[in-house]
C-alpha cells in the first residue's frame, strides 16, 4: 500500500460507544482503515481479518459468527456473504473495489 512522505500509519481500536465491545483493531491512515485489520461481531467472534486500502475491505477472509469462512477478497474483488447480528445473510454478491458492486441479492 502507498504512503505518502509524512504521514504516519497509527494503530488504533474501535468500540460501540459507550460499551467495551471492540469492533475493530488494525492500522490507520489519516483516521481511515489502512493496512492489516480485524472487524468482530458483537459477539467477539472474527468477522473479517485481512488488508484494508483507503478504509474498504481490500484482501483477506470473511467469516460466519460460528468461525466459518464465508469470503475471500483479493485486490478489491470476490463474491461475498455478509450477516447481520442474528446470523442471518442480509447480502450475498459481488464485490469490487472494496464495495458492493454488480450482481447481488
């Protein structure tokens, strides 16, 4: 990933406001998601674990709440399968440059 000449990747963690529910731990760049990440369900479980590029989800793997992979993403691209809090499939399609983009349901 590209860094321009004086700025500086930090490492952080996100939270649910007001709780200690951690949500996400990884890199930083210019207060967006950049470099090697963790995304966590509500419920501590690993929702996606990879690389992250100007705040979008850009190469790694998604999982289900019961640790399942569900996804890959690779440069920007792949087939997803996202679920909500209850573990039902709120979205299943393509992805491409980080978003949701082409066919899905």
């Amino acid at each position: 990933m590209e860094k321009k000449k004086g700025e500086k990747n930090r490492k952080g963690r996100e939270y649910i406001i007001n709780t200690n529910i951690l949500i996400f731990e990884g890199e930083y760049l210019r207060e967006r998601r950049n470099g090697k990440g963790k995304e966590y369900y509500l419920n501590g479980n690993l929702k996606f674990e990879g690389e992250y590029l100007n705040g979008k989800r850009w190469n790694g793997n998604g999982y289900n709440k019961k640790g399942n992979v569900e996804f890959e993403i690779k440069d920007g691209k792949g087939n997803i399968k996202e679920y909500n809090e209850d573990d039902k499939l709120i979205f299943e399609g393509e992805y491409l440059n980080g978003e949701k983009n082409g066919k899905g349901k």
